[in-house]
C-alpha cells in the first residue's frame, strides 16, 4: 500500500526500565554513544545539537518529563523547517515500551528536498550499515 | 542527478495540503476520479483543481486521461513511490536507532 503518511510512529520494547531508558535518551554522554553526538539537556527550552559528520540537527526542547516523555524539534541543518521528534516511555511488563513519533513532515514543501539530500548523504550510510547489521 | 530533479518536483508537488489530500482520495478511490468529484470532495472550483492536477501530473504523482469531456484521474504509483522511499528512509533510521539503543542498554546492563 503506497502511503503518504505525515507522521512517523515507532514502538519498541525494551527489557530496562523507563528510568534507565530515559537515561539513554536524556544525557548527551548516553546519547552520543548509541544515538548521534550530543550537545543535550533534558530542560524545556535549551536549544540542543546533535552532529552526524557534516550534517547538524538543532532544536529546542519542548517536554522533559522523566521519565515518561521528552520531545524536542528537529531542524536539519541547510533547511528552515521544524518538525518534532517525541519519545514516550510507558512501564509494562518490568520493562518499558518506548514510542517514538517523528511528526510534522508534511511542513517541509521545498525545504524537504534539502532534508533529502543532506539525510541521503550524510546519513545514508549510517542507515545501510545499521541495515547490514540487522540482517 | 535526474533523480534528484524528479526528487525536487515531487516535493514541490506535495508541499500544498490540498494536493496531499488529492493523493489520498485519489489513491483511496475504487477507480479514476474526474475532476468534479474531486472538487466536491474538497469543496474548490474546477479550475483549482485543474491546477493542481497540472502539478501533480506533471510531478508524475497522478495520471489523467481524457474520456470525452471528461479528465480522470488515477495515482501514478511509481511516483509516489518516491515520496514512500522518502518515509521509508526515515522509518529505517529510527527503526536501526531504536535497535541500537537496546544494544545500548543490553550493554550498560551488563557492564554494572
């Protein structure tokens, strides 16, 4: 089925609980060795970078409420366009079930072919290898 | 670098609500939709439609045809592929994140 969904939703469960993951997910040590190089505090309002080689993601972030949910916006470096990246940690079963929700996509328009391309490039192979591993 | 011009156009072509809501009802619909029935269903007159169509057309997200009077309109699925494999990128980046970050706890587990 072809889609043009706007929103991106992923869950995932982990056997840790909501306040290790919360950890990963909050502190820029944490976060720079699984998830991207961090320049990050979980408080409302402090503007965040994360840097992939060449490409810079800034934001600020809008809910920091450990350890059931953080969210922050996410602008890609070479494009003028928000959108918003929320992580929801919820207990269940001595562990915890993280959702992640990428929305606000469809506001890129012109600016989503920027996205593309730096996404393509500097991440690419970034995806490909995590890929590789996977399988 | 024809990629990447097709990329462009098709980005513009989605970049206006009303043209993402095209693609849906079109994509949603049994079969081709003219352009009254898709201006009813977006309540804008026939000549916005037109335009819009003229975009998405010529972006390579929608088909038409003439039948008599009448232009129908079925999606072009090899065009909007291109907009899936722009979300599937996504999807693939946080689902391998999601994955690492396991590996990351799985870790942090057993080093304490």
């Amino acid at each position: 089925m072809v889609e043009t969904a706007d929103t991106i939703k992923l869950s995932h469960f982990y056997s840790h609980s909501p306040e290790e993951v919360w950890k990963a997910l909050s502190d820029e040590k944490a976060i720079s060795k699984w998830f991207i190089q961090a320049d990050f505090q979980p408080l409302v309002g402090y503007v965040y970078t994360f840097t992939h080689e060449t490409t810079t993601i800034t934001g600020e972030v809008l809910v920091a409420n450990p350890p059931e949910r953080l969210s922050y916006t996410w602008i890609v470096s070479g494009t003028a366009v928000s959108t918003v990246v929320t992580w929801d940690l919820q207990e269940k079963d001595g562990g915890t079930e993280l959702t992640i929700t990428h929305s606000g996509i469809e506001k890129y328009g012109d600016s989503a072919i920027n996205m593309f391309n730096s996404f393509k490039q500097g991440w690419g192979h970034c995806i490909s290898e995590l890929e590789t591993y996977l399988q | 670098m024809l990629e990447t011009q097709k990329e462009d156009t098709v980005f513009k072509a989605i970049a206006d609500p009303i043209r993402r809501g095209i693609i849906h009802h079109v994509t949603a619909a049994s079969g081709p939709l003219t352009i009254n029935d898709i201006a009813g269903q977006f309540g804008v007159s026939r000549q916005a439609v037109t335009r819009h169509i003229n975009v998405l057309d010529d972006a390579g997200l929608i088909q038409s045809e003439w039948e008599g009077r009448e232009r129908r309109c079925r999606p072009d699925l090899q065009g909007l592929k291109v907009v899936a494999d722009w979300v599937s990128t996504y999807q693939a980046f946080w689902k391998g994140k999601l994955k690492s970050l396991e590996q990351h706890l799985d870790g942090a587990g057993s080093e304490s």
